[in-house]
C-alpha cells in the first residue's frame, strides 16, 4: 500500500483548533544531542552508566533506554514470579533510569543556544487548543513562555499552574481573559522542571534573572530533589507511576481524553476531535496515551520522514499499532515533518 505524504501547510486548516502531541523528534530538532545515540554516549562519557549496565545494552544490541528499561522490567518480573532473585536486574533498572534523567539535563542547552528557534515553535503550538509533550526537556515550556512574552492579548499558552503549584480545576485555564485565544499545555511523562511535594503534587520550578531555570534545576538536584519523569519501559509500569502523581494522573485521566477535541464555536464546542503526532515514533510502550485519548478521533495527522527508505514500513507499522488503542474514523494524514511552516521549520 502506498500512503501520500503531503505538506505540513496542505492539512493545517483542518487540524487547527484541535490537539498535539510531541514526541523526541521536536527536541531532536532543536538539538541532535535529544537522541537516543547521542544520550547514550553522552550517559557513557559522563561515567552514568557501569561496566556491567553497559554490557546488557550491547547485550540487546540497542541504544534505546527505554527498550533497556522495559526488558530489564520484564526479567525481574519473570525472575520473581519463578521465584528468584532479581536484585542485581531491579539495580541496573534503576541505574539506567537515573542516568537516563542525569544525561537529559546534561546535554540540554542553554537558553541562549535555542532562543532563535522559539518563537516559530511557539507560533506552531499556537494553532492547537490543547499540546501535550511528552518530552523531559523544558523547550516546550520555554517555547510557551516566549509565545506568551510576544503574542500580547491575542494568544496565551498556559499549563494550569499558579504560584509553582498545579491547579487541579484545570479547566478553568482553558478560558480566556481578555477575549484572547488559549492553549493548554501539558505535560504527561513529566519534565526536568517538575518536581513532587510530599503530597505528590507537582510543583514547578521557574528560573528569574538571578538564577536561570536549568541552574535552579541542577541546585535542587543537589539537594536531592529529584524531578517527575516517567521513564519506564512498559505501559504498565508508566501507569503505575502515574497513578501515584496528582498531576500525572489528572492529565492522563482528564486532560488527555479532551485533548482532541476542537476549540469552542459560538459559544458551543465544535463536533470534530482531531489531533496531530509530531515527533513520535509511538512505540508499544506508549500506548496508554493513544487509550487516554478516549471518544473516537476524528482526523488524525502523523509527521513522517518521506525521504525515508523504510517509510512505508514505518506508515504500516504506525497505523496498525494505533489503531489497535485508538478508533480514528478516516484514513490518517501523513505530512512531511519537515515542511515548511511545521514546528521550527520556517516558511
């Protein structure tokens, strides 16, 4: 089957209004360093991960953290469930994961290094009434707080903070102020600037002119304040992270399943519910967000690479898993992520 790939700019008026989710694709694009190649070395350079945890990712022939979190889950639990020992899996389980968050915050750039590129981020997200990244790095909040500094009282992005706490009555962000238009951000896999109270509710750290964000970041990490990041290898385990997060648990439970739907018309919401996939590759670990969107989707747009050997292999793939947790009620779309005009693509 060949599937059309089409221009970013050809399906824009469509899906404007409605939902988009980021994958590790629109953070490699700001940086190469964001992939998986390039934060294992940069894990391996920086002494993160051991002799012994590096041999079991050579062992599986992959860079991935994740698949190595997810097999290494997977052997624990077939080890206990036979009623073995598995503390040196359950150790190099949790080595990987806090090397995977170390190495994030390591290769992440500065502010300075990224801010040319943020403001066409921030027009891109400004098309959708709900984002939803799931990546760990704060480019997307940054893109937010760039989209608010300059789009004046027309267009404001907002996360359902107040005062560094999250707000649970999240819907009321979605209304405007001043007449201006929203966007919701959220952020379902957490971020390097969350961090939990003892409550289990998220709070969110913000940089001043003092003190950058990153550097606010790494002094709490010394003062072992960990951050929110679900980095689990399976569905289930990622569920189980979140279930025990307010925040988490709110967005996967609430802000997700209203993710598609399109922004209000006349005072009433609009019928159609389509969402837009940027970035993400959507693996068999992911598959609780494609649940979470709920009610049948309407139009459903995914970003490939057409230049890609592979890709029609990659559209069978995609379409199949996706289907397989979420009814979308057409033919998906297909657009080259590259075009102009998608996300920090200029025109």
């Amino acid at each position: 089957m060949t599937y059309q790939v089409r221009l970013w700019r050809e399906l824009y008026a469509h899906y404007r209004g409605g939902g988009l989710i980021l994958g590790n694709g629109t953070s490699r694009a700001f940086d190469a360093r964001f992939s998986y190649e390039s934060l294992y070395e940069a894990a391996r350079e920086q002494g993160h991960l051991d002799e012994e945890v590096r041999s079991v990712f050579e062992a599986l022939e992959t860079q991935d953290f994740e698949q190595v979190l997810r097999d290494l889950g997977t052997s624990a639990r077939v080890i206990n469930a036979l009623g073995g020992e598995a503390t040196r899996l359950n150790d190099a389980y949790a080595i990987v994961r806090d090397a995977l968050i170390s190495t994030v915050r390591h290769v992440h750039p500065n502010h300075a290094q990224v801010a040319d590129q943020l403001p066409a981020a921030a027009a891109f997200m400004r098309n959708f009434r709900t984002v939803a990244s799931l990546n760990y790095d704060v480019l997307v909040y940054w893109a937010m707080l760039r989209g608010n500094s300059t789009s004046g009282a027309r267009h404001l992005f907002k996360d359902a903070f107040h005062a560094g706490g999250f707000d649970v009555n999240w819907q009321r962000f979605r209304e405007p102020l001043n007449g201006e238009d929203v966007t919701l951000v959220c952020y379902p896999h957490g971020h390097l600037a969350m961090i939990r109270d003892q409550h289990t509710v998220c709070r969110k750290l913000r940089g001043d002119g003092a003190t950058p964000l990153l550097e606010s970041i790494a002094q709490n990490w010394e003062m072992g304040v960990s951050p929110v990041f679900v980095s689990e290898g399976t569905t289930a385990m990622k569920l189980s992270t979140i279930a025990c997060n307010t925040y988490l648990s709110v967005v996967q439970k609430q802000i997700l399943p209203d993710l598609p739907v399109h922004a209000a018309v006349d005072g009433a919401a609009a019928a159609r519910r389509t969402v837009v996939f940027l970035g993400w590759r959507v693996q068999e670990q992911d598959v609780h967000i494609l649940q979470a969107l709920g009610e049948p989707v309407d139009s459903l747009a995914v970003g490939v690479n057409p230049r890609d050997e592979r890709l029609a292999h990659e559209q069978r793939r995609l379409e199949a898993l996706i289907r397989q947790h979420c009814e979308v009620r057409s033919p998906f779309d297909w657009f080259d992520y590259q075009s102009p005009g998608c996300w920090i693509v200029e025109e």
